[in-house]
C-alpha cells in the first residue's frame, strides 16, 4: 500500500516534529542574538569605554556578518549537503559568545559579534532547506512559518534572561549576557546530532543508494525512492540560475517581498517608543503601546501560521501588504489624532504584516529546486538584512529631518511595492508537492488565477 503514497502525503511523525524543533534554533537564536546586545549595551560601553561610532558599530556587527552568513550558507549548503554545514551554525556560536566573555576591546567585541552574525546566516538555508525537504506537503507552510515566531521567542527570552542577569550577576555581568549564546549552541548542537543526510540532495548528487537508506530510516521499510515526487536525474543547476531564466524573476520576487516586509518591520520593532513620541504619545501610553505593539507582531505571526494552508500562500501575502500598508498610511494622515487612535493603527500594522512575516521562509524553501533552494533562501536572508540594517538606521534621521508623517508614507510606499510586486510575481503553492511547487509553473491555472488575488476582476 505503501508504494502508491508519497513521502509528502504522510502523517507528521516524530521524526518531522524534532526536525522543527532542531531547525527552528536557529530562528530562535537570531532573535536572541540580535535582542541581547541591545541590553548589554548599557553596561558595555563604560566597561570598554565606547564611543557612539562603536557602539553603533557593534549594534549593527551581527546584521552585517547575516549578510555574509546568509550568501555563505546558501553556496555551502547547496554544494557540501545539508547535515555537514547544519553544525557549523551552533559551533560558532558556542566559540564566538565564549570569546565574548573575555573580550577587552570595542574591536575584538565586533568581530565576535560579527562572527555570530555569520554563524546566523548560515543557519536560515541549511536549516529551511533541511526541513522543508522532509516535511509533509499538508504541514510544509505551518512548520515554516513557526521559525517566525521562533524569532520573536528569542528575541523575548534575551530581554528577560539579559535583565536578570544584569540585574543579580554584578558589575562583569554584561559578560555573562554576551555569552549565554553559547548555551543555546550547545543544545543545538547536541540535539542535532543523528540527524540524517537531505535523500533530495542526495539523489541530487547522484547518490541514490544513500539516499533509499534515508527514507527507509525515516519513513519505514515499505518506502523508497519510489516514494519520493522527485526525478532521478539532477536538473543540473547552478547558483547562476538564480539570477536569470524564471527562477531570475522568483529571485526578484522573494528579494523585493522580502526586504519590503522587513524595512518597516524592523524599523518599527526598534524604535517604537521614538515613533510613538513623534506622534505624540507619551507616558504610559508609550510604555503600554511599546508592549502591545510587540504582541501584536506575535499574534500577527501566530495567526498567519494557522491561515497559510487555509487562505493560501498568494492570498495571504496580498491581503497582508494591503491592510498593513494602509495602517501606516492611515498612521501618516492621523497623525495628530487621539491616542487610541493612533495604537489601534499601530496594531493593526502589527497584526496584518504577519502574513508576510511567516512567508518569508515558506515561499523561497517552496518554489526553487533542490540543487539551488539554500542558495536562494541565503539571498534573500542577506538582502532583507541589509534591508532592515538600512530601515533601522533611517528611522530616527528620518523623523528628525522630515517628520513623522512623512516617515509613515514612506513606510506604506514601501509596502505598496511589495504588495504590487507579489500582485505580478507571487505564485501559489499550497497543497503541491515540493516538486511542482519548485516549477516555473506559477500553480494558478487559467480559469482560477484570480483566486486568491484581492479582486477577480483584476485576475
């Protein structure tokens, strides 16, 4: 019976939860790592004596080794397999934030940072690629869409183990902060141990043997490469096919979405109680709009995860840059408007964008092949860093210069483009297997391609 069922129509096992599990630390670490020098920073700076071109420096250290990690990551993990380069991830971040702790220079401390940075570049292709190539069709979106939150997990757990460290661990404690990463690398790396070789890229390098033994082990005796929606020959790809033919313009696609999702994102998540000021909120209006605005992303991110098989991947995308784009331009004309007015907007903003938060991951694992699928989630790792690296660092020269409204309109002119570009390029991939979904076929047949637009008139 088991001849005629494919690896992707199978209940999700054991097997594919741990495998979320060990994927999804590195989402969770990125977020740790790019939240716990934000509240180390305070006690770092005298330590080292600091001034305000390293501190800079040093905040932005691990966005720029991303940007490297992710394009880095990608090639590797396209050439030398998946389970060698799914190490190398939590083995720098155990040396780099034991480094940390006895760092005595502003210098040395971006370097580590940097290096961090790079270890979480890496992490995005090879642990996506990894799970997005064992995981049942059914539960491919959901799965994905869960390093998203994982994120955000991170990023909280930073803010409450960094304080408490700072608070009980005395005048050195920032050094502690610094290298608690190595904690979560050192769990990551235990729990990733045993974890068998990618079969699809296996077969990929023509090692088929390999890759029947794999899915046997995972799946059980009665399957095997029969079971797999893959082609046993290699389609012979390269990372130049990134960057022209159609998987060219899904390179653009993922590239533009995914940078337009994240300006604004980040920009907001690190300057909220600075935007909120500029419109005129303050007191415990800022504190309690700063708290809200954070859940809010996270309810965002929560919610899509349960709506990306259920609404579809294109639909979900083009109603999310639609409703949040209008909250930030709503935002820019309401500027003067009463406190509640201007949280409601901003959680709307926070809510909606969701969507586009959780595909981030989902589409670019989906719609490119095997032999170049790491290559192009490292891409588009590195652009949308350089993305928010550049949105964060505009946000409060922007408000200075031009003022919050315009700032605002900005923000939803960024987010039309990603809203028109999904329009045009986003293709839709729920339910197809992993094979037909990597195809330049866009998954909207004629008769239906309006579905799932915002309109089927405009189909």
């Amino acid at each position: 019976m088991s001849a005629h069922i494919s690896v992707e129509d199978v209940p999700l096992s054991r097997f594919h939860r741990l495998l979320t599990v060990r994927s999804g630390g590195g989402s969770f670490v990125d977020g740790y790592v790019l939240s716990i020098i934000g509240i180390a920073m305070t006690k770092v700076s005298p330590a080292l004596g600091l001034n305000a071109f390293w501190e800079g420096l040093i905040a932005a250290s691990a966005l720029l080794g991303i940007f490297f990690g992710g394009f880095l990551g990608g090639v590797l993990t396209d050439r030398l397999g998946r389970r060698l380069i799914y190490f190398v991830g939590p083995t720098l971040f155990i040396l780099c934030s034991l480094a940390q702790y006895w760092v005595q220079s502003g210098e040395m401390l971006f370097i580590m940072r940097l290096l961090s940075g790079v270890a979480v570049g890496i992490e995005y292709p090879v642990a996506t690629a990894f799970l997005v190539e064992f995981l049942p069709k059914k539960y491919r979106g959901p799965c994905l869409a869960t390093l998203t939150i994982l994120w955000f997990a991170g990023a909280a757990t930073a803010y409450m183990t960094g304080e408490a460290i700072l608070y009980f661990g005395g005048a050195e404690a920032w050094r502690i902060a610094l290298a608690s990463t190595a904690v979560i690398g050192v769990v990551l790396f235990v729990i990733r141990l045993g974890t068998p070789e990618s079969p699809r890229w296996l077969i990929g390098k023509g090692r088929h043997a390999e890759a029947e033994a794999v899915i046997r082990r995972v799946y059980g005796d009665d399957f095997s490469l029969k079971n797999l929606s893959m082609p046993s020959e290699s389609k012979n790809l390269s990372f130049m096919n990134l960057l022209h033919s159609g998987y060219g313009k899904r390179m653009a696609f993922v590239t533009i979405f995914w940078t337009c999702s994240v300006i604004p994102v980040f920009a907001v998540y690190a300057f909220a109680p600075k935007v909120l000021d500029a419109l005129h909120l303050s007191g415990n209006w800022a504190s309690y709009g700063s708290v809200a605005i954070t859940l809010l992303f996270v309810i965002g991110c929560v919610i899509a995860t349960r709506l990306v098989n259920t609404l579809g991947r294109r639909r979900l995308l083009l109603q999310s840059f639609l409703w949040s784009g209008l909250a930030l331009l709503l935002l820019g004309l309401l500027r003067d408007g009463p406190s509640p007015v201007i949280l409601l907007l901003f959680g709307t903003y926070a809510l909606f964008i969701g969507g586009a938060q959780v595909l981030q991951l989902v589409y670019p694992n989906e719609i490119f092949p095997t032999e170049i699928r790491a290559a192009a989630v490292g891409i588009g790792t590195s652009m949308s860093r350089i993305g928010a690296a550049v949105g964060t660092w505009l946000i409060p020269i922007s408000l200075q210069t031009i003022g919050i409204g315009s700032t605002m309109y900005i923000a939803a002119g960024i987010t039309a483009v990603g809203l028109i570009v999904s329009w045009f390029l986003a293709p839709e991939t729920a339910s197809r297997n992993l094979e037909d979904a990597a195809s330049l076929d866009d998954g909207r047949p004629q008769k239906a391609r309006g579905r799932g637009d915002l309109s089927r008139n405009n189909a």
